[in-house]
C-alpha cells in the first residue's frame, strides 16, 4: 500500500513537472510569434488572431497563458530587452580596466542592438507607444535608468582608481553615455549604411577625452 502511495505521489510529482515544461514551452511559442509579429508589422499587428494564425494551438490556449494583449506586449518589450542585455554583459565584465570597459560597453550594447535587429525592432515600435501606455512606459523607463545606473557605477569607480577625471558627473555622463548609444542605434536602423565602428570608434575617443 505504502509503495502503491509512493508511486503515486511520483507520477503526480511528474505530471506537475510536465505540466510546467508544457507551461513553459507554450509561453516561449508565443512570444517567439508576437515577437515576429511586432518586428514585421509593428504593435498595431500583434493580435490574438494574427497570433492564432501563426501557432499550432487555438486562441484558448493563448488566452489561457496571457490574460490579454497588453500581458503579450509586455512579455515580448521584457524578451527583447534580455536578448539584447545578455548579448552585452559578458564583454564588459571581462573588461581589464576601466577606459577598456567603459569603450567595450559602448561598442557592445550598440552591436548587442544591432546584431539582434528583431529585439531592436521592438524597441523602436515600442518607443512609439510609451506615451500612449504607461506600463510600457514604465518598462521603458526602468531600462533607461538600469543602463545609466551601470554608467554611474563605472565612471565612479573609475574615479575612485584614478583612472578618470573627478570633475565628471557620473549621473550626467550617464545620461549623454545612453542618448549617445540610443542615437547612434536609431539612426542605423533608418539608414543600414551609417559605418557603425567608425561611428563607435569616435563616440569611444570623445568620451575618454572628457573621462582623462
């Protein structure tokens, strides 16, 4: 009796464990789809029946994992944000010092941009929409200031090495160092010509000038 008990506390054990693997496998599939959808045809495009169209499962199922669009909207505005930050941070960190580091965020969060042009596209539909949507605006806001908190955090501890100037304000430059990045990435998406590390190259040597 006791085994027959055992056994079925494990398949029970097993059938939550599957259920959260299906849970997580349908999620993934429409966000992977919202995501295309957002990217090829903008915000206005993202539906629950465009959605239905592109997945294999009906609109139960789709409402059944997000409430509502706007739950779909915010999964996929967080989805792009990961991409392109987990694309960026292992090059910084790995940095030696802190003129290095402070070049090789330049240069990584514009490629981490730029070599994940549907994360980007989202990001440019999305900015469109955060005065309209104060969630997204939220959002929105809440990765502007993570990007300057982290320029903040290493232009004063460069101070505090010695290694750039302490006349600097590390909350001002965090604000120019994020308009600088954004900028160069906005206009590259409208013209795909813009020579991007020549572009980089000069932002790097214009920011170091002011940081020595």
């Amino acid at each position: 009796m006791l085994t027959a008990q055992r056994q079925l506390d494990g398949g029970a054990g097993n059938t939550m464990a599957e259920m959260g693997s299906i849970r997580t496998l349908r999620r993934a599939q429409i966000i992977k789809a919202a995501r295309r959808l957002v990217a090829e045809e903008g915000l206005p495009g993202l539906t629950i029946g465009a959605l239905e169209k592109r997945l294999s499962f009906t609109r139960g199922v789709i409402t059944h994992h997000f409430a509502n669009k706007n739950e779909i909207v915010l999964a996929v505005l967080d989805s792009a944000i990961s991409e392109i930050d987990s694309a960026t941070m292992g090059a910084v960190e790995s940095s030696q010092s802190f003129e290095e580091m402070l070049l090789v965020a330049v240069r990584s969060v514009v490629q981490g941009f730029l070599h994940h042009m549907e994360a980007s596209r989202i990001l440019i539909c999305f900015w469109g929409q955060v005065k309209a949507d104060s969630e997204l605006g939220q959002l929105n806001a809440a990765l502007y200031e993570r990007y300057r908190r982290q320029v903040v955090q290493l232009v004063t501890a460069g101070q505090a090495a010695g290694e750039f100037n302490k006349e600097v304000n590390p909350q001002t430059m965090g604000i120019v160092l994020v308009g600088l990045i954004l900028g160069v990435v906005t206009q590259t998406h409208f013209d795909p010509q813009i020579d991007v590390d020549a572009v980089v190259a000069e932002a790097g040597r214009t920011l170091l000038a002011r940081l020595q």
